[in-house]
C-alpha cells in the first residue's frame, strides 16, 4: 500500500514538474517572439542576442525556440496571420455591398500593418519559400469579397481574381515601403492604399478587354 502510494505521488510530481517546464517553455517563446516583433521593427538588421535580450532571456533559449533568423520571422508572420484571420472573421464580410467589405477589409488589413511595422522590413518580404501560401489564409477572404462582387456586378469581373489578388497585394507592399522610406505617413499611406484598391476592382466605362488566362 505504501510503495503503491509512493509510486502515485511521485508520478503525480513529475506530472506536475513536466507542466511548468512546458509553461515555462510556452512562456520564453511568446516572450521572444514578442521582443522581435517590437524590436526589428525599430531595428530591422538586429540579431538574435539583441532580440534574447530584450526579451529577458539567454541567446541559447532563443536558438531553442527558434534555431535560424528565417524560422523566427516565419514565426512572426503565423502570429500575425492568425491575428489578420481572426479580425477579418469578425467584420462579417459575407454581408453588405461587396464594395463596403472591399473596403472592410483594406481597412482591417492595413491596420495590422500599422500595428506590426515589422511586416514593413526587407527580411520578412524576402523570406524563403511561396509567398502565395504564406497570404493564402489572409488572401482567401478577399478572393471571397472579389468573387461575390464580380457576380453582383458591382466589381470588375474583367481580370482574373488572381490578377487582381496579386495587385492588390502589389499595392499594399508599395504603400508599405513609402511608409518605410519616410516619404508617407501610415494614415496617408494607409488611404492611398484603400483608394488605389477600390479603384482597381471598380468597373469603368472603359471596354478595353483586360488580359485573361484563358
């Protein structure tokens, strides 16, 4: 009865010795990523000793968590994707006029930027692998928004969405790099960006076919 006793208990502190570790792990990682997001947006070329510094913990918990640069940047984008996901889920972009949710979601969008500078930097746009999969979770709802448009007829259904997804994106990366450079404000930026893509996906007067992939 003893033994059996002895044996539970000290199941049950290891048990409970292995969930702190975890926590504490959980712990470190959101702490690191945190500090990079705050950090290379202010110092872009930063490294990882500067970043486990700011985050209060040693270079080696960073390599951890993380073993290259690439692999913490990869982290921050999930972060912020799941962030730019969520927020979308909430503006109810399934109703309203096509164009307003356009507009919704340049908004949504654009906010995250300002929020997150670090999306701005040459290291995250430059990271390897397929940059069309890295937005696919972001890029979906506004394919959505497009295609319910073009059938209402309120959005140009002249170019393919994938035209269109890519321009707008195109855009969004031109408005953030004038941001960056100094030459615009966030806001100025940020409006220039709403106006330039409402006005790309909205249909005009002009008959000229646009290039297809047919």
């Amino acid at each position: 009865m003893y033994s059996a006793q002895l044996i539970l208990t000290t199941v049950s502190n290891l048990s409970g010795s292995s969930r702190r570790r975890r926590a504490d792990a959980e712990r470190s990682s959101a702490a690191v990523l945190q500090a990079a997001i705050k950090l290379l947006a202010r110092r872009p070329q930063a490294g990882m000793g500067e970043i486990a510094a700011a985050a209060g913990v040693a270079r080696q918990t960073v390599y951890a968590h993380y073993p290259t640069r690439d692999r913490l940047l990869t982290a921050v984008i999930e972060h912020v994707t799941a962030e730019v996901v969520a927020a979308f889920d909430k503006l109810d972009l399934d109703h309203g006029s096509a164009r307003d949710a356009l507009g919704r979601w340049v908004d949504a969008a654009w906010h995250v930027v300002a929020r997150y500078p670090i999306l701005l930097i040459d290291a995250v746009a430059a990271l390897p692998g397929d940059e069309y999969q890295r937005h696919l979770p972001i890029s979906t709802r506004l394919i959505q928004v497009l295609e319910r448009g073009r059938r209402a007829g309120e959005l140009d259904d002249r170019p393919p969405v994938s035209w269109l997804l890519s321009a707008i994106v195109g855009l969004g990366h031109a408005a953030g790099q004038e941001v960056a450079a100094g030459r615009m404000s966030m806001k100025a930026a940020g409006d220039a960006y709403r106006r330039g893509v409402l006005r790309l996906c909205t249909p005009s007067d002009d008959e000229t076919p646009c290039p297809s992939n047919q």
